[in-house]
C-alpha cells in the first residue's frame, strides 16, 4: 500500500508527489524503470517491474534494442506495461557510479523520460531513485539531481505540459527520508 509522505504544488501547477511505496503497484499512466542500457531486466527495479509485467515487457525490451541499439542516458525506450497497472514503462538508463560527468547523465535520464512522457501526452508519471541501486550513485546527490532535474522540466515545458501528477514512488523509508530533505531544502515544505 503505497503512503504519500509529501507533496509540493509547482506555481505552474503540477503536483509532486513524495511516495513510500512500490513502483509496480503504481496506478498512473507511465512508470519509470531504471534499466541498463541493452534493457536487460534481472535485478533490482527493473527485475521486480520485468516479474510483475509478465513477459511481454522483456519482449518488447528486446525488440526495441534490436531495432534502436543500446538506450542512452539522454533517449529512453518506452514498452507497454504488461500486466501491471500503469499503461506504459520508460526504462530510463541512469549513469554507474565513477563512470565520469554523473550527475549530467542522471539529469539527462529523467529528462529524458519526462519528456517522453510529455510528447505522448502523460498526465501522470511515477520515478525511482535511479543509479541509486547497484549503479552506487550516493542518494543524496541523486535526490539533488533527481528533484531538480523535475522541477527545472516542469519549469520548462510550462503549464501547457500534461504531465500534472509526478511522483518519487521510493520503496524504503530510508531512501524516502533521503528525498524528504531534499523537498524540505528545495520548497520549504515540512515532510
């Protein structure tokens, strides 16, 4: 059972949403996945999304890296959602820790999803920490990059965007935390 743990309103209006909870279980439009670049899902996030989709995510993972090749930080692919209950997964490939200018790549990641979403006309979108797993991004800095990456897209696309809904869907209390402060040092806002 997913808990909203805090929100923000931006002035253009869309609504970030700090969530405990897990990703699969999410009911928005598009979940983001955080994948490597050849969309192998094994582990982690990608693993738990690839189980509870069912296989027609793996299928069409492969068919898209047959056709596009390796997925790029700035680019991601985009699957059905299978058997889960969004309609749609971008699989978003995050940089690994000491591979150099990280903290770009992230930025690039979740842009590169939000304005995935945003060119299909999403109105709700949930994220990970991405890199944060077995990529070893530290947290902290990832929640710097990760909510300002959102906040610096949002501004952007303006209040014509129809993404309205974004949440860091995070699935421990620890790493909630984490993001927390950071809402609390960007907005102010009391978790």
């Amino acid at each position: 059972m997913s808990q909203i743990f805090a929100q923000h309103t931006l002035p253009i209006g869309q609504a970030l949403r700090l969530v405990l909870g897990d990703i699969t279980e999410e009911t928005v439009d598009v979940i983001v996945n955080a994948a490597n670049e050849r969309l192998a899902h094994g582990g982690g996030v990608a693993g738990a999304i690839a189980r509870k989709g069912g296989p027609s995510i793996q299928a069409e993972s492969d068919e898209w890296v047959q056709r596009h090749g390796p997925v790029s930080h700035e680019r991601p692919a985009i699957t059905g959602g299978g058997r889960l209950p969004c309609r749609y997964v971008i699989h978003a490939v995050g940089p690994v820790w000491g591979s150099g200018d990280e903290d770009c790549k992230l930025r690039a990641a979740v842009t590169g999803a939000l304005q995935m979403a945003h060119e299909r006309g999403l109105a709700s979108i949930a994220l990970p920490a991405i890199s944060t797993g077995i990529f070893g991004f530290p947290l902290e800095r990832a929640a710097q990059v990760i909510v300002g990456a959102v906040v610096d897209f949002c501004a952007t696309a303006g209040p014509e965007s129809s993404l309205r809904d974004i949440r860091f869907t995070l699935i421990d209390e620890p790493t909630v935390q984490v993001f927390a402060g950071e809402f609390q040092r960007r907005f102010g806002d009391p978790p």
